[in-house]
C-alpha cells in the first residue's frame, strides 16, 4: 500500500526496471506475450501484438494510448472475456485457460470489469437493488431479500449513493451518467474483486464528475487493497489516478514505454509518449504559449492490415532516422529507470 505521510515525488518507484518473469513477485493478474488477432476479408489486423502486463494489490497500472491502439482488446483478454491468439492470463499465477469450474468461478468474482459507457452498461429494465445484489445472489452470498437489500445499500454508500434508500428502487433512466456509473462501480465491488478493470470509466462524464469518480476509486483502492487495470486515452487522467502507480503506453498494439507515473509522464522517453504528453491541455495560459511541442511528420494512423517495416511509429515520429527505424522493429528493453522500445531514445 502506498505510504501517504511520504511525499509523491519521494515514493519506492513502482515501475518494473525490467520485464518479470511470470509468477514471480505479488502480481495478482498477469498476461504474458498476449497476441490478439481478427481476421478480417481484407486481411488479419493484430490488435495486440505480444504484451507483457502485471496487476498488483493496491496498486495502479494505466494503460494510455490513442483509440485504436488495442487498449480495450487488452482489458477484455485480461478480464477473461476473450482468449489470447497466443500467450497467457494468468491469476494468482494459475493459467485462466486451463482453470476448472471452481477456479473459473473465483477468477469470475475477483476479475471486476466496469465499462466505459454507463448508459449502455445497466439494464434498463432492472432496478438498482436487482443490478447490484444479482452477483451477491447468484454466488449465495446473502440468505434472503432482506440482506440482500442491506447488503446493497452498503455498496451503494461506499461509491457515495447516499442516502441509499434513494437509489435502490431507481432504474437507470432515472440516473444521470455520474450515478449510473457509481452503480456500475457498486455492482464490481459487491464480488469483492481482487483488481477492477476499469475501460475508459470516466471519459463519458463531466470532467467535475470525473474527478469525484476517481476520488472514489482511489479510496477504495487504499481502504481495499484492489488492483486496478485502468484503461485511458488522457494522460492528464492517468496522472492524476496513478501518481503511485505504473503507465504503459501502447502504440499499434505494442507497448513502447513502461515505467513509473512520474518518470513517464515528467521524463517522457519515447516520442509517442511525448507526443501524448505535449496534447494534455496546459489552463494556465502563461505556461501554455511557452510550451514545447511535439510536432508529428504525419497525422495518418497505418493501416492495421498493412504495418509499415521497422518501428511502426517511424512514418509519424519527429526524431526518425533513416536505417533502423525503417528497417528493424525495436524491442522493448530495461533501461535504468523504465521499459523503452526505440532506436533513437535510450531507455536511461
């Protein structure tokens, strides 16, 4: 757990220095070597091109990237809803794919996912109590209706539902998306996961409802030890919930830079990263106008089934030399202080 009478900037960095071997340390969800591909008329499009992710107790790890970059395809290969092309999931470091019924259905209530939009993610037809108390019924962890009902309006009072009493009999059109969203959360929470995969939770939301969101996830983070696998496109989001935690950015389905929070989002290495980085917006306007940024040689994503040779960032990237990066992908190696895939920026 993270020590709060400490400073941020003082904090045992929590970025791997290098990539751990599977089962070692106290990962509670980890994937290694994911591969995900979909065959498509116009040709296989690799979404997710051999990942290496760990989750820990307590712990924060962001997984940032524009759209498309197979953010998603990840979260939902690691919350056991896909199968990986190849590679493994592992929890609790036993193989998901070779789990039995009974270590499935553990795996099915510690492996929370919470969706990105919370209109579509409720059921329209179902009362807040039915949502929320299906898993606690379903799995027999309350007796009766009664605790079943007291049961949820503890959940609910813990994502700041209150009063409960309010909530319970409410359907989700009678909820703005902030509420729903807390309902969503309450319903993860009620299986008393081990890590929540929370996919793009907030983008939806106002960004004053945002905040608060995070706060509450954050709290529950601290008071219940869960992991998080928090998936986003905004860096300044990322920043803000996993200052003590990890980042990974992905780019085409690779990961090209992993380290701490602070070293990559105060130190970004590689000029994707930078790139991410120089788009957050700035409000004070001083700091703005002076600003450097990180201008692209080109906007245009490649094509998914027809990957340029070499980095598959060199057609866009600012620092791109000819030889290498054209010619050889580059591996994502250990530097000092982070994992770095790229010819021209060294990982120290």
């Amino acid at each position: 757990m993270i020590d709060r009478t400490v400073p941020a900037d003082q904090q045992p960095a929590p970025g791997p220095p290098s990539a751990p071997d599977p089962g070692t340390g106290d990962a509670v969800l980890s994937l290694r070597g994911v591969h995900q591909v979909f065959p498509t008329p116009r040709g296989d499009v690799s979404a997710v091109s051999g990942i290496d992710l760990d989750v820990r107790p307590g712990r924060v790890l962001c997984l940032v990237g524009e759209s498309g970059c197979g953010k998603t395809t990840s979260a939902r290969v690691a919350a056991g809803l896909a199968a990986p092309t190849r590679g493994s999931v592992s929890f609790r470091s036993g193989d998901v794919a070779a789990m039995d019924g009974k270590e499935r259905a553990r795996f099915r209530r510690s492996v929370q996912y919470i969706h990105q939009d919370p209109y579509a993610s409720l059921n329209p037809v179902r009362t807040v109590y039915s949502t929320v108390s299906a898993g606690l019924r379903r799995h027999k962890l309350v007796r009766d209706r009664r605790e079943a009902r007291r049961a949820t309006a503890e959940l609910l009072e813990r994502v700041d539902l209150t009063p409960a009493g309010d909530y319970l009999d409410k359907y989700p059109h009678q909820m703005s998306g902030g509420q729903r969203q807390r309902v969503a959360i309450a319903r993860a929470l009620a299986m008393e996961p081990e890590v929540i995969i929370a996919d793009e939770s907030t983008s939806m939301l106002d960004v004053s409802i945002r905040v608060s969101l995070l706060n509450t996830l954050g709290g529950l983070r601290d008071e219940l030890g869960v992991g998080f696998l928090f998936i986003t496109h905004d860096l300044a989001v990322a920043k803000y919930f996993a200052w003590d935690g990890e980042i990974a950015v992905m780019y085409l389905g690779r990961i090209v830079e992993h380290g701490s929070t602070p070293r990559v989002v105060n130190d970004p290495r590689h000029p994707y990263t930078r790139a991410l980085v120089s788009a957050v917006c700035e409000p004070d306007p001083d700091l703005a106008r002076t600003r450097d940024r990180v201008r692209l040689r080109g906007a245009d994503i490649p094509d998914l089934t027809d990957l340029p040779p070499g980095c598959d960032f060199h057609p866009r990237c600012p620092l791109y030399e000819q030889g290498d990066c054209d010619t050889v992908r580059p591996p994502l190696v250990p530097g000092h202080d982070r994992l770095l895939a790229c010819h021209v920026v060294g990982g120290g």
